[in-house]
C-alpha cells in the first residue's frame, strides 16, 4: 500500500511540476491554424532506436526537441528545457477495443538545451523508462479520473489548471497506424498527417502517424503565433537524420 501511494504521489508530483512558459509557443492563440508536415521511412526510427537501444516513441520525442530547438534558436530565444504532455495507450494487451480508447499521459522533459542529439535521445529515454517503470501514466489517469467525481465549478477550475503552460509546454503525440495496405476507390493509402488539437497559450502541437512503412509527422501551428511551423517540420526531418548519421 505505502509503495502505491508513493507512486501516485510521484504521479501527481509529474502532473503539477511547473513547466516553464516558452514566448515561441505559450502564447494567446488566434482561431488560424497552419500544418506543416515532414515524412520519414519508418525503418529510419527503427535503425536509430536498436542503434542506441531506445524505442521508437523516444526517438520522435529527441526529433522534436530538436526541431523546437532550432526555432528557439531562429527567434533567439533561450534554448531551455520544455515539458511535453505525450498521449499514451493504458489498454491491457488482452483487451479487445470494445470499450474504447483508453488514453493516459506521461509529461516528459524535451531537452532543447542540450545541443548534442545523441545525448538528447539519451535523456530522454532515461526519463520515460523511469516514468513506465513506475506506471506514472497509469496513476495519471486515475488521478484524471477521480477528478471526474468532484463537484462541476471544481472539475472546471482543475480542468484549466491543468491545460495551463505552467503544467505543460506542448502536447507531442505518436499515433501507430494501419501495419496493412488501405485502399480507397482503388487509390492506396500513402500518408496521413495527424492534427494534435491545440489549447488556448499553446500554440504548437507535433503528432506522428505511421502508414505502412512511413512516419508521417504533423506540426500543428497556431498561424499567427509560428508562422515559422514549417521551420519545425523541416528542423525535426533534420534531427532525424543527424541521428541516422551519428547511429553506430
């Protein structure tokens, strides 16, 4: 008992840790809405991840911090650590679907200062298996949703806190898709961008979608908060590759 207490301290604890707003991105956003996308071979994920023994979600986590690093250094902005909300699937392995999606969160460190790409991958994964290992995003959705049974001015006060740029910086999310070939009116699936919602003072989002044998990564941008959105896409393309080269 006192060790599931603690880790739902701990996960309660990840939940409220400040974030630090960001001016690139923690701003009142417009109703405008820009998608700029990049797309990667996913094989390109996978050689990085068995490369330095990572997965391949902390491999889209290291790309996007350092594409977010590269606009913060184009508005010449502090490079200073940011704190991703990553959507993560609770379901149990032997449970069929029929109940619905059941969707936690884990909050997890993009390392923007670190300049080395191989070292942001390192740190990364560090923090995420320290965050599985102890079921954080298990004991978040609990949290969540026992805060379903409090009175409705309540649930509406913990609700904004919690979309709030002090409880987190942007949302950073990997969608896997179909493995198998989709076919509409003869025509084959070739990509599909997600579009990861945005909440009032977060004005980007990054979503990746997998289509068969392709990463497709979409950054959702408030337009007139990152007009330079498509400066990210092509700044996590990038990243990739700087890992791809640095691979053993």
């Amino acid at each position: 008992m006192a060790t599931k207490g603690l880790a739902a301290a701990k996960a309660a604890a990840s939940v409220l840790r400040p974030a630090r707003p960001s001016p690139a991105i923690n701003a009142p956003i417009s109703p405008l809405r820009h998608l700029a996308t990049a797309r990667r071979p996913l094989p390109d994920l996978k050689t990085v991840g068995s490369s330095f023994g990572t997965t391949i979600n902390d491999v889209v986590l290291a790309a996007s911090a350092g594409g977010i690093r590269r606009l913060l250094e184009h508005r010449a902005e502090p490079r200073v650590p940011l704190k991703a909300m990553v959507p993560v699937n609770v379901r149990e392995p032997g449970e069929d679907g029929d109940s619905g999606n059941r969707i936690s969160f884990m909050f997890v460190d993009l390392p923007c200062d670190e300049p080395d790409p191989v070292r942001r991958l390192q740190v990364i994964h560090g923090d995420t298996s320290e965050r599985k290992s102890g079921g954080e995003s298990r004991w978040i959705g609990d949290i969540l949703g026992a805060i379903g049974y409090f009175p409705q001015p309540v649930r509406d006060a913990v609700s904004h806190v919690i979309a709030s740029p002090l409880v987190f910086n942007l949302t950073v999310s990997n969608i896997p898709g179909p493995s198998d070939p989709m076919y509409m009116l003869g025509c084959e699936l070739e990509e599909a961008y997600p579009v990861v919602p945005i909440a009032d003072r977060h004005a980007l989002s990054i979503g990746v979608t997998t289509i068969r044998d392709q990463a497709c990564f979409g950054v959702y941008a408030d337009r007139e908060v990152l007009p330079d959105a498509d400066l990210v896409a092509a700044a996590i393309d990038e990243s990739v590759d700087e890992l791809l080269a640095l691979s053993p």
